[in-house]
C-alpha cells in the first residue's frame, strides 16, 4: 500500500488544493525546491471544491497522481460561532468531493490536512493522537472540528475499505509568510506582530494585550509544516492521523517579549487580565513523526524574524493606520 518515493518522482502531477492560503502556498515553496514541478493547481474561482460534478470533471481531465488537500474553510472564534452551518458545510462538502475523487480516479497517495482542535478540550497536554474522540470538543470551534475529524475517519474509511494510500497530518499553532494580519480575524502571533509595529511607528509607551500572559502554547513556521508534509507523503502510510508540532511550549508574556524584540518595540506590555485566557495550555506530542524521523528546524525567534519582513514588505507597506 505505501509508496515511498514520492520525493524521487519528480514527473509525478501533484495536486494541491488551497494554494493559495498560507499552508498551500508553503507546500508549492517546498515541492518547488524538491524538484517535483508538475504541480495542478486551481483558485476558488476557477474550481469550487463544494462542487461534487465540478470536481470530479477536474480530476478526469487532471488525473494527479498525488494530492495534498489544504484547502478549507477557516477562520477564528467569531467566525465559527457566527456561521455554524457554513464551516460545517463547506468542509465536509470540499473533503468528501475531493477525497471521493481522488479514489476514482486512482491518485497514488493523498494527505488529509486537519488541525489540532480535533482533539477534546480537555485532552492530556500534550496532546497524543490517541486522544481523537475521547471527551467533548471545545465548543467554540465544534463546527469546524467536526468536519476534520470526518476527513480523517474518511481517509481511514478509503484505506480500510478500498486499499487506498490516504493519510492524515494535524499540525499546531502556524504562524509564517501568508498568514492573516486583521486584528479581528488574526491568531496571537500576527496580531501581536501588527499590533507592536504600530505602535513602533506611533512612538506609543505601552501595547495592550489580552488575558494574563500565563497560557502556554506552541507555535509551528508555515515553511516547517511544509517540509513535515513532503517527508509524510515520502515514508508515512497509515491510518493514524499524524501530529506536526515543535514538541515545545512557552508562555504568551514569553512570546510577546520575543515578538517586542523582533520588532523593536522598546514600550511595555499590558496584559489585561479581564480578557479571557483560553486553554491553560495547548501542546501537542510529536513522538510518531520524531520516530518517524522528522523534527521542525526553524527556531521560534529566527521564525519570528522572518514573518514580521514578510508583514512589513506585503501589508504594512500597503496600510493605512500600521
């Protein structure tokens, strides 16, 4: 069932759908540098993934042989609170037609991109794979949640019932070239990024941040999710899903310093303790792939550095107000 040289067929046609989001976009970064340059791709625009007869007319005509499936609807608390349906919907829609497709038509191997908010509110930190289906799943993202753990029981469903070679990765908290940058929308790392560049620039004494600073979390570069996912495509078959983490923590004050120096913000940091705090702490355990042989490479620091270049030369040189 496994096909181990994913990396040396460099004439196979890889399909990655969501090239476009930052995780997609770091895929086509990795396999370009790989070598494997035929690679299928198409916008929102020009495939909707919901489209059951749309896509598969796209998978006769393109015939991939791998597919890495990125593509999803995403967003943060508000958004998943705000449109239930929709990140229900629309994700279970985008991986039943494509995964449903990909066995049609026979794709070699296919990667599952899921999330860790898979795992239950109060799994075990850190978080094993194990702990899929164990308790209840925080209710603010449940929608999307849900959807995820459906793409992994489908990829499993295909493998056990139709012999197909589809496998499932769950990275961490991502931060990276591509990322979001709206306050409202954003994660911690771009939004602490923008919000201490502005104040850089506005000469402002002190930097407002939520909660108390205590929680713990890990923070993955976009570019070392990529390199987990090739090497997965390469050696990984089976039915797990498989976590992709830096296997380490810090604070969200620890950040935040870290983040003041990236920047150069020399004001303080006032954390308001009347805003939640989330999960004490949200780690995953990243045996399998480190058995497996890979671990991440880029420092959290060096990460930092790059990302906030990166926000500077693609947003705030175009925005008002930052």
């Amino acid at each position: 069932m496994a096909n181990m040289s994913f990396l040396q067929d460099t004439t196979a046609r890889v399909y990655v759908a969501g090239h476009r989001g930052m995780v997609g976009a770091a895929v086509l970064r990795a396999l370009d540098a790989a070598g494997l340059t035929q690679v299928v791709t198409r916008s929102s625009a020009e495939l909707d993934l919901r489209d059951q007869a749309a896509v598969n007319a796209f998978f006769d005509a393109e015939r991939p042989d791998y597919v890495v499936l990125a593509a999803a609807r995403v967003g943060g608390i508000v958004a998943n609170d705000s449109y239930p349906a929709d990140f229900l919907y629309d994700n279970l829609a985008i991986e039943s037609n494509v995964i449903h497709a990909a066995y049609r038509v026979g794709v070699t191997k296919l990667l599952f991109l899921g999330s860790t908010c898979i795992y239950p509110k109060l799994a075990p930190q850190p978080m094993p794979e194990d702990a899929l289906l164990t308790g209840p799943l925080e209710p603010t993202n449940q929608w999307y949640a849900v959807a995820k753990i459906a793409g992994i029981k489908l990829c499993q469903a295909y493998r056990r019932q139709h012999g197909c070679d589809f496998i499932s990765a769950m990275p961490t908290n991502l931060y990276g070239p591509g990322d979001n940058y709206d306050l409202e929308t954003s994660h911690v790392v771009p939004a602490m990024l923008r919000k201490m560049h502005a104040a850089k620039l506005a000469g402002e004494s002190s930097v407002s941040l939520w909660g108390t600073g205590t929680p713990r979390r890990e923070f993955l570069h976009v570019d070392d999710l990529a390199d987990a996912l090739l090497f997965l495509m390469d050696v990984y078959s089976g039915e797990s899903p498989v976590n992709v983490g830096v296997g380490e923590d810090l604070t969200i004050r620890e950040l935040a310093e870290m983040v003041r120096r990236v920047v150069g913000f020399d004001g303080e940091l006032a954390f308001d303790p009347s805003m939640p705090d989330g999960t004490p702490r949200k780690l995953v355990d990243t045996r399998m792939i480190n058995g497996l042989g890979w671990r991440a490479r880029i420092p959290l620091e060096a990460g930092l550095e790059q990302a906030y270049r990166w926000f500077v030369g693609h947003v705030a040189s175009g925005a008002r107000g930052v």
